[in-house]
C-alpha cells in the first residue's frame, strides 16, 4: 500500500485536525473562557479538560500514524470519512459554546456524540487491536472520546436548561437531576467495564476523572459528596477493566504460543 493511497482523505484528516485543534484553542484563549460558561452545579473543575488535552495529542499521532499501511487499515479504510466529519461537526460547538448558546450547543453535542458512537463502534466491532500502535493511536483516543463525549453532553444539557450556580441556590429539582445524572456517568462507566471480555479502560477513565473534578468543583454538600462515591465506584470499575485487559490480553497471547507449538508437536508426534 503506496503512502499516496487515498491521498485526499490523508489530507482531509489533517486539514480538518487543525480546524479541530484550534477551535478548541480558541476555547482555551488566554482569559479562560471555560471558566466563562455559565457555572453550573454539575460543572467540573478545570482541570477535567486535561484530558481533552490528552485527546488531541493522541488524535495527533492517529494522524500521522494513518501514513502507515498497519494504520491506513483503520482510520482509512474503517474510519473513513467519519473523523472529518466529527471533527467539523466539534469545531461548530466549540465556537457554538464559546459564544454563550448553549441550547444550540446542547443540540450539536448530541451530534458531535452520535459521530463518536459511531466511530467506537465501527473500531470495536470490526477493528479489533491487533498492535500496541493500533491500542494507543487509534482505539485511546477514541475510548476517552466517547466518554468525553458522554460527559458533555450531559454538562451542556446543565448549561442549557440547569440554573446559575453563581446566583442561585440548588433547590431539591437541581439536587435530584445532579443525582440522576451522576447515577448515569457512573452506570456508563460500568458498562464500559463490562462491555465486553476485557471491558474498555479508557471510557471508564474519562468518565472517572471527572466525576473527580466534578467532586472537587462543587462545594454544596449533598452534590459533592455524591459525586465522591460515584467516583470511587467508578474506579472500581476502571480496576476492573485494568485487571481483566491484562489478564485477558496475557491469555490470548498464550493462546497464540501454544497454538504456534500444536503443529511442531504433531510433527514430532507423527515421526
């Protein structure tokens, strides 16, 4: 497979990372305009958009790694244009965001999350891992997305419907939805545990660290320490999956070994 193969949508990829790279850029400007956005009593601490960091820098590496035949299989012939596509589809909330509609922007994070599913699915069911590049460059950054994704649309549903937690007070209605939705980061975090045989680390990390960040942000007590246990059960199922990846993964490779042995012991067997 030639490096010039499907060229225009290499190019694309790139083109459409830096339009990505930077509206989330603009997002970070210099007076910090996350901390900009309306202040909700789901809002996490700032340091939750650490790992959007993570994920660029990794989607960064997909790009140049799709120059190679082992990723040219994936993010070219799988992906497709479906990375484009969200990536476009994010620099519009991004900018949505950042300029304080956020009823818009709930409605292009439910976009921007249904191109992320779709992706994760493609790779998870027809892209299985079959390298450490293909688990770090291409399945990471897009199991943390998903979560990402999860969670934003999620804060972006409080940012356009939920009150101003600088000017009012959380009444039972705010308490009881923060609770819900909580319940749902954690129980999503589970299924990623459970998913499948060695679960999906990486969802279950995202979706973990912030409801840390959303424990350390928010000071009413019933919010906050309610987003501590959920926290920490979450983390059990990141162990969970961390366990089982390991455990799973060592399995199948010694599987392969013995499988690779069976014929030179026939051999032996039939002399």
């Amino acid at each position: 497979m030639a490096w010039h193969d499907d060229l225009l949508l290499k190019v694309t990829n790139i083109v459409v990372f830096v339009l990505f790279l930077g509206s989330n850029l603009y997002a970070a400007n210099p007076e910090d305009v996350y901390r900009l956005h309306r202040e909700t009593y789901f809002t996490p601490d700032s340091f939750a958009y650490l790992l959007w960091t993570l994920i660029h820098v990794l989607l960064a590496g997909l790009i140049l790694y799709q120059w190679f035949p082992s990723g040219s299989r994936t993010i070219i012939h799988g992906i497709s244009w479906r990375f484009p596509l969200l990536a476009i589809l994010n620099a519009i909330y991004s900018h949505v965001k950042g300029r304080g509609h956020y009823v818009v922007a709930f409605i292009l994070s439910l976009l921007v999350g249904s191109a992320v599913s779709n992706i994760y699915y493609v790779i998870k069911r027809y892209h299985r891992s079959e390298s450490l590049n293909d688990e770090v460059w291409i399945h990471l950054p897009f199991g943390l997305y998903h979560g990402w994704a999860t969670v934003m649309i999620v804060l972006s549903g409080f940012e356009a419907f939920g009150i101003n937690a600088v000017t009012r007070k959380p009444g039972i209605w705010t308490d009881v939805f923060v609770f819900l939705s909580l319940l749902f980061l954690q129980s999503t975090s589970a299924a990623y545990s459970f998913g499948s045989s060695e679960g999906d680390l990486s969802g279950s990390v995202a979706i973990t660290w912030v409801l840390f960040a959303i424990f350390n942000h928010q000071h009413t007590p019933f919010i906050h320490w309610s987003a501590l246990a959920f926290a920490v059960l979450s983390s059990l199922w990141v162990l969970k999956s961390a366990y089982e990846a390991f455990f799973v993964r060592r399995a199948e490779a010694a599987a392969g070994t013995d499988n690779e042995r069976e014929p030179l012991n026939g051999a032996r067997a039939s002399v």
